[in-house]
C-alpha cells in the first residue's frame, strides 16, 4: 500500500469514527487489499430504556 492510499484509508476512518456513536466499520479486503470500507450505525431510542 503507498503512503498517500495509506493517509487516504486514515482520513476517511477517522472522518468514520468522528461521526460514529454506536455501530461498527467494516474493511473489506481483495487480493490482501483494502477495497471499501462499511459504516454500520445503530440508532438507540429513548423509548426502549423503559423496558
């Protein structure tokens, strides 16, 4: 992997984490490199607290 895919993977993980309060970030990887990364988040509502 080169330095500059290396500070752009870096960036948006960072940018990823930042804005993430639960849930969970995904690579995915080919040929041994990485091809996309997921962000998953999960939404919790007030409401079920109470149960």
């Amino acid at each position: 992997m080169k330095a500059n895919e290396k500070e752009e993977l870096f960036a948006q993980l960072e940018k990823m984490l930042d804005t993430l309060q639960f849930g969970s970030i995904t690579l995915v990887v080919q040929d041994g490199k990485i091809v996309q990364l997921e962000k998953i988040e999960k939404v919790r509502l007030q409401s079920n607290k109470n149960r």
